[in-house]
C-alpha cells in the first residue's frame, strides 16, 4: 500500500519534537499489515511541556475578541479544506475506511469547527433584576483554561473537531491526545489549523498510549477540563482519575442501539437506514445499529430485504478503491471480537443470513476484512444483544407489541441512540418519548448535526458534544455583584 514509512513526532507549541526518552510506536496498515508509520510516544515530560505551551497561549487567545477569534478560525479551517485530500488518505492509511469517506469526515470537521466559530461572537451572560436598589448582578461565562480532548480511532478528526470546535471558540487551549492506532490524521488536521492560523502553542498533539501518558494528562493539575470519546470502561476510570483534581469532564462513551421497526415501517427504507449505520465504517461507530426488533407480521419481509442491502455493499481496499463501502476493520481485536459475537450468537441458536466473517477472497493480503453480516431468531441473551460489538455484526429479533419491543430496546447498560422505523404519527412521538437513550432517529439514520446535542444517557456518556449546548462544556460561569 505504501513504501514509504512516515516519521510523525510530537506537535508542541506549534513545533516538531521527539519525546522527552526518544520513544517511539508504530502503526500497521489494517488493509495488509504494512508498516505505514513510526510515531514518537510522548510521556509525562512532555505533558508538562505541552500544558506549559497551552497555557502560555491560553492567555493571548483567551484576551482576543471574540470576532477575531471566529475570524482566525475560519481562516483556519479554510486552509484544513485545502488539505482534505491529504489527511484523508492518511486515515485511509491508518484506519482502513475508504479515502472518499476519510475525505468528507475532515471536510466535515471544518463544517463543525466554523459552527463553533460563530458561536464565539454568541456566548451571552445575564442581567438579573437585584433584590436592592443599589445592586447590580451580571453573570459572564468565561473559558475554562487548558482542555485535554482524548480522542478514539474510529473517527478520528470528526470526533476530534466535537471538542476542538467549543474550545477554540469560547478562547481555550488544547492538547490532543489521539490513539496509538489512529495517530496520523488527527495530527495532521491540527497542524493544518496551525498552519492555517491558530496559535501554535494552543493546539499540541501528544501522541501515546491511554494508561500512562492519558492518564498524565487527565491527572495534571494545569489541565482545568478533560473531553474525551472512547469506551465507558475508559470513560469510568477518567472519570474517577480527574476527581482528585474536579476538573470538568465531558464524556461520549460506547453505544449498544437498538432499531424498532413497526408493523406500519416503510420497510425498504427501514432495511436501507439499518444497513447504512450497521454496516458503515465496518459498524465501528458508537451510533451503529446492533439490535433490531422487527413486528412479527413484517420480519420475513424486513429480513430479506436487510440481507439484500447488506450484500450490495462493496469491501475494498481504502486507497485503491476509493469509493467502497468498506475498507479493513481498524483492529485486529475488533476482528477476533466480531468473529466471537457471530459465534456466540450461532451456538445459541441464531440463523446467519449473510456474512459471518472474513470474504473468500480478501481485498488485502491477511487483511482485516469482515463481510456485513445479519443473525435472525437473536435472542437477549446473545452478545450481540447486549455487548457493543463494535464490528459489521446486527442481530435481528421479533417482537409482538409495543410494549414488549421498548421493553426489548430499553434493556441496556447503554443509551446512546435509540432507532425507530413507523408511518404512524402518535407511535413515533409516544414510543421517542419512551426509549433511553440521549438521541432517537425516526425513519432516518442522520444522527450527528451540529446542531442537535449529542448527550448518551447510562454508561454512554456524562456530559453534551454537538449544539450550542456544548460550548458551556468549555466555559465558567461567574456572578459579578456590584454595591453602587
Ligand atoms: P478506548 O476507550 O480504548 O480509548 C479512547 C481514548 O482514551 C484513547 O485515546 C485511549 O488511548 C484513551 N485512554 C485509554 N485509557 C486511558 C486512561 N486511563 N486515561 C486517559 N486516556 C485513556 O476507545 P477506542 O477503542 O479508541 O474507541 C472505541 C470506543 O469509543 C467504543 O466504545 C465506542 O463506542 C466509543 N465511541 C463513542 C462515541 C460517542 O460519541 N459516544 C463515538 C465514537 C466512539
């Protein structure tokens, strides 16, 4: 895939560095297992020189007024667009999705971002009517200093630019602590920013591994807020790591989603809409649908038509083939945890449709490849019902009525997203309204928009990404009472 092996070392204060002890990591091509890159691995040293770099920005940036900081960054990511391409076919390098797809997620970053930029000149306090003549009450918001955005592999600049577009907007500084699987295009992204316009030192990027120098970051006392997307294991122990110093924390955690699809659905855009986020970036997202409960009366049908959709989609390698569906899963673990859940689900007495594990012929030599795969007859007690399977993997079950199918869906550690497929008006709003989760998609599978506020409810998350509401995850709030 590619020859050339790249060198990547850490970004501070808008500089090249190798780490503090000269370490360094590789990272694997997912589509043949070629090296692609050695990374420098920074350590707690280097935290304490990155926050030291973001602090001493914070100040400048933190000063500007807010229409020149919406200014800069636009600036910014006008210059990131330019670099889609580029950044693009690392992720495809990288993390295995399709360079078309890794495309549109960094154009998509921007989008967001520049969301965030107008919000800059909209962070609105208050005046309160006071309980005495001669006093007046003002509250303001104010950045809340250095943020450290701890990012996952399977979206790399998209869940990046969630923390990333808030905290620049509202004046905040921030070191990126991206994964050791998906390093490149994350690093890439902030460094075209910087290339772009944003202050170096507001914007550095640690590379290395969660357990010691995520932790280093989440523990030092100069880093007032943490956001973070991973699993909720992670997300539990951040949690637990940052209370000694109560920084504030956002966190958007794992997903198990079930879709209802109702005796009423309009069931080829029920199959089409449940494939799409089953399958999409080999079902490595938080949203994907794993769980389906389809009304008895309408299963055969539903049931052929997913496994039609899920057979259409095209498996290709990430570079080559730049417009598949599907390229490799990111991690060979993500692999063995796919084939488990298929087995698993198979011992327990459920029917495989379609798929069920690696293509006869492999796009990539010993490449990651998993066909999209549908089990029928699922039952709760299967992995693929309950656990995140984090792979191209749904099971279908069949309910009987509506009650039996939210008490089905709601039966989850998770709350992430809830999908719900009915022409009926009253079905859509009463059973929305009774599904936990922090999102629910009706007839469609667009769930992430800047504008909606992305909240998960139970382990999926602490905290809100996405919407205006976001941005007072990166602010403080102050009361400024005056005697005259
Ligand atoms: P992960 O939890 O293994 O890692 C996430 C990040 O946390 C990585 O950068 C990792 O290095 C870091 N980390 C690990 N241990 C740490 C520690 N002790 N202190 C500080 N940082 C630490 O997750 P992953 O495997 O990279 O990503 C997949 C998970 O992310 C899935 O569970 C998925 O559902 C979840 N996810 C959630 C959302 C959402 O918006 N809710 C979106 C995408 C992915």
């Amino acid at each position: 895939m590619s020859s050339l092996l790249l060198q990547h070392d850490l970004f501070i204060d808008g500089q090249e560095t190798p780490s503090a002890d000269g370490r360094r990591f590789e990272v694997r091509s997912p589509h043949d297992g070629a090296p692609v890159a050695s990374v420098a691995a920074a350590t707690a040293a280097d935290v304490d020189r990155a926050v030291a770099a973001a602090q001493a920005a914070f100040l400048a940036w933190s000063a500007l007024t807010a229409y020149e900081r919406e200014s800069r960054i636009r600036k910014a990511t006008a210059h990131a667009r330019t670099l889609a391409p580029e950044i693009g076919r690392l992720m495809a390098l990288e993390q295995g999705k399709p360079i078309n797809q890794g495309c549109s997620e960094v154009l998509g970053a921007c989008d967001t971002i520049d969301y965030y930029a107008a919000e800059a000149v909209r962070i609105e306090g208050t005046i309160n009517p006071t309980e005495h003549r001669d006093y007046r009450s003002m509250v303001i918001h104010q950045p809340i200093g250095v943020c450290a955005v701890i990012t996952p592999w399977n979206y790399p600049v998209s869940l990046l630019s969630w923390k990333l577009g808030p905290a620049l907007a509202t004046g905040c500084a921030v070191i990126v602590k991206p994964t050791t699987v998906t390093p490149l295009s994350p690093a890439a992204f902030c460094r075209a920013l910087v290339a772009g316009g944003i202050p170096g030192g507001l914007l550095n990027v640690l590379p290395g591994s969660g357990a010691t120098l995520g932790d280093a970051l989440v523990r030092h006392p100069g880093v007032a807020k943490i956001a973070m997307t991973g699993s909720s294991p992670t997300g539990k122990r951040i949690l637990a790591a940052a209370a000694p110093t109560l920084k504030k924390v956002s966190l958007e955690l794992g997903g198990q989603c079930p879709a209802i699809v109702c005796v009423d659905a309009d069931l080829g855009n029920a199959a089409k809409v449940a494939a799409y986020k089953g399958f999409r970036n080999c079902g490595q997202s938080c949203s994907a649908v794993n769980r389906i409960f389809v009304h008895r009366d309408v299963a055969k049908s539903f049931l052929e038509k997913l496994r039609a959709e899920a057979e259409k989609l095209t498996l290709g390698d990430p570079l080559a083939n730049p417009a598949a569906d599907l390229g490799p899963m990111a991690t060979a673990d993500g692999v063995e945890t796919a084939r488990a859940h298929v087995a698993d689900a198979l011992s327990k007495g459920a029917r495989l449709l379609t798929g069920g594990g690696a293509p006869s012929v492999s796009p990539g030599p010993g490449g990651r490849y998993f066909l999209p795969t549908v089990l029928a007859d699922a039952t709760p007690d299967m992995r693929v019902m309950r656990e995140e399977t984090f792979g191209p993997v749904v099971g279908v079950a069949i309910f009987t009525d509506l009650d039996e199918a939210v008490r089905l869906a709601n039966d989850s550690d998770y709350g992430l997203v809830s999908y719900l497929f009915t022409r009926d008006l009253a079905t859509a709003h009463r059973v929305s309204e009774r599904l936990e989760s922090g999102t629910v998609c009706v007839n469609h599978g667009a769930v992430n928009t800047n504008y909606g506020p992305y909240a998960g409810w139970k382990d999926s998350g602490y905290g809100v990404e996405l919407s205006r509401r976001a941005v007072f995850e990166y602010l403080k709030t102050k009361h400024i009472k005056f005697q005259l």
